[in-house]
C-alpha cells in the first residue's frame, strides 16, 4: 500500500485534465483519434442549463449550479432555473395553486357527478344512490384537486378505455 502525502494528491488533482469519455493525459489513457480534447469553453456549456421564459419565450443559459433559483425575466415575469436543460421555466405562486385546484378540481367533481348520474342512479339494484352520487362527486373533486390536469385526462384515459375496450 502506498501512502500518498495531501499535497501529492492535491497537486495531481490540479494537473489532470478533463477529456472526452472521461480519458485524462495524466493517467495515460488513450483517446481514439477521431476523439479530441474538450476545451473550458465547451465544458462550460455542458455545465449550463438551457430553457426558455414560460411568458415570452427568450432564451436564457444558467450555470447548473443555480438550478431551482428564481429570477426575473426582461419581460418582468418571475421565472425559475429548471434543473435540466429544457424544463419548465413556470413559477407558480399559492394562488396559481389554489385557482388551478379550484378549476380542475370542480371540473372532476362535476365529471363524478355526472358519471355517477348517468350510470349508478338509474340502476335498480343500488340501494342509495344519493350516497354514490356523493361519494363519485368527492372523488372527482379529490382527484381533481391534487392531481390537476393530470387527474383530468387520467379520468378522461379510463373513459375512452372502457368506451373502446
């Protein structure tokens, strides 16, 4: 076992380069010849996160390291940092949260109703159908709630499976 001083071992760390495929000069790795070295500016642009203002549409590069900050955009819209390239640049605020919640889940809620009308109420052998209104609608307005869109077209999916299938 060799015993490497923290100096050593900190000089080595300081004068091994980053290569492509993760090849480094120091270690003698060799780097196929249709392969070259990456230089700072191209290892600083894979280290920058890519995406797009959710409101305006401009392009902006942030280093990874701010990825998850919020900042604000020329157009005067808070946008946040997403945490890969690409991603959803959308803030939401409690009251986005709230009205989204409200939306959807009243529009679920009204989808159970309606489902639980049209099919459980009219059928004979179901005893209380008011309670299985009411039960329907909750879950619509459950699922509504806190899934969202998702909740929505989730429902929607089931719909068209049972229809087609």
């Amino acid at each position: 076992m060799t015993l490497v001083s923290p100096a050593a071992s900190q000089k080595a760390a300081q004068t091994s380069c980053l290569c492509f495929k993760g090849a480094t000069a120091q270690t003698g790795m060799s780097v196929p010849p249709k392969e070259r070295q990456k230089t700072a500016t191209e290892w600083r642009a894979t280290l920058m996160i890519s995406f797009r203002c959710w409101f305006c549409n401009r392009a902006y590069a942030k280093p990874d390291e701010q990825a998850g900050t919020r900042f604000e955009c020329s157009c005067g819209r808070r946008a946040k940092v997403p945490t890969c390239s690409g991603g959803s640049s959308k803030t939401r605020s409690l009251t986005d949260w709230l009205l989204e919640a409200l939306i959807y889940g009243g529009a679920c809620a009204l989808i159970g109703f309606a489902l639980s009308i049209a099919i459980f109420a009219r059928l004979p052998f179901v005893r209380r159908p008011a309670e299985i209104v009411a039960a329907c609608t909750l879950f619509g307005l459950a699922v509504g709630t806190l899934f969202g869109e998702r909740g929505i077209n989730w429902i929607g999916q089931k719909l068209r499976d049972r229809e087609n299938g």
